[in-house]
C-alpha cells in the first residue's frame, strides 16, 4: 500500500501543518499511515519532524523516509496500533526553512545556467541551516559569486509566483534544454512529470519538493563558501539571509 502524500496536492498544500490519518502499518517504531504530511528524505531535501497525537499523547517524529512507503520513525514506546486514526503536525519552522531553502536552489540553479554558459546542476542537498549545490563545469571566483548571489537576491526582491502542473516530457523538452532540466535522470517510462515553474519564465524543473508560493518569502540568500570536488565540479554552500 502507498503512502498519499498531502504536501504533492498543490503548492497552497505545502503550507497545511496538520492532518488526520489511519495507521496502516507498524515494525517496531517505524510507523505507516494512509496519508501525511510529512515530507520523506529525498531529491537533497531533510525529512520533516514533528509530532502523532494519540489518546491526547503526542509522539515525536524523528525521521521520516521511503517513496512510495512513507516510514515515519517515532521515538520508542509509542503504544500506536494498526488500525488506528491519529492526528499529526510537522514541524513548521524546520518545513518552512526548508521550503525557502528548497525554492532558493532552483533560482540559483536557474540563474546560474543563465549566467555561466548553461553550467548544470549536478547535485544538491537542502538542510535546515546550510545548503549546497553542485555545478558542472565552473570555476568559480569572487565576480562570479558575486553575481550569482546578487542576481539571485535581485529576482527574489522581485518576487514571482511558483506553480505546479503536469507536463509530457515532450511539452518540457520545447520550452527548457534538456540538460537544464536534468531529464536525463527521469526514468524514460514516466510519461508525465510534476513540473515546478517559477514566474513566466525563470525556471521550469520537474521536481516532487516542498516550495514556496512567491520567491519573495525566501527573503535573500547569503554565500557561505564554494569547495572543489574534482573533475570540473565546485560546490557552492549558502544559507538564508
Ligand atoms: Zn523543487
């Protein structure tokens, strides 16, 4: 049995913090429930914590992992059963950090395709306090960092509206290259994807994260360092202003 992931409705669906559900499966403190709003390790971005509410006790939720399978990993204890209907709420000040952090990267990921001779994307993790991305080919000095922060800042002052609608591969690969988009690492089965646009034209990217309805919210980005991984590849680190 799948896991309905509440968080994937629509971007106003990123911004709902409680919910009810069934539980459907347990092994020890790893607990499955028929929906959630908890968003499960993957694409770079930190699992959401918070909490189950059973029999007016709350449970904390430590990790949460799995795609299709959401596992919610509960401190021990627990006393939950399957069957059981419980409510829940995630962390808001960790998810919100990470929506902002989530939606950061795709802009400077977007402005530094513009910027730097379509240099691509090649890796990324988003966390609460810091986050990096991995780009290939660059070789970054301080102008060019420079640029990308205050070309980052400047659209994000800005503001523009993020929206989610599905898209055949085809339709994707007419309006963004191919290489911009990662489609590469899209399973050649999936015939239609969940794309993540950004205003009219800055970004489109498919993506299954958790973001922001407006850039604007993300507030400014701040450059902590860049480091060499090999082979053409620099690692760009920022946090959240
Ligand atoms: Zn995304």
């Amino acid at each position: 049995m799948t896991t309905d992931k509440l968080y994937m409705d629509s971007i106003k669906s990123c911004y709902l913090k409680e919910f009810n559900a069934e539980i459907i499966n347990i092994e020890e403190n790893q607990i499955e429930l028929n929906q959630t709003l908890f968003y499960p390790m993957g694409g770079g971005q930190d699992w959401d914590t918070g909490t189950i509410i059973s029999n007016g006790r709350e449970i904390n939720v430590l990790e949460v992992r799995g795609r299709d399978k959401i596992s919610h990993l509960t401190e021990p204890n627990h006393n939950l059963e399957i069957g059981q209907r419980i409510q829940a709420s995630i962390d808001w000040d960790r998810r919100y950090r990470h929506m902002k952090m989530h939606t950061a990267q795709h802009l400077v990921s977007a402005v530094a395709y513009d910027l730097f001779d379509g240099v691509r994307t090649v890796g990324n993790q988003l966390r609460y306090d810091k986050s990096r991305i991995d780009f290939n080919p660059i070789n970054f000095d301080d102008e060019m960092l420079s640029n990308l922060v205050n070309e980052t800042n400047k659209l994000i002052k800005n503001g523009a509206e993020l929206n989610i609608r599905m898209m055949t591969r085809e339709e994707i690969n007419e309006i963004m290259p191919p290489e911009r988009t990662n489609m590469n690492l899209i399973p050649p089965n999936v015939e239609e994807l969940r794309v993540v646009t950004i205003g009219d034209n800055l970004d489109l990217c498919p993506c299954a994260g958790t973001h922001v309805q407006n850039i604007s919210e993300i507030g400014g980005i701040e450059f902590l360092n860049k480091k060499s991984k090999g082979k053409g590849t620099q690692r760009f680190s920022y946090t959240l202003k």
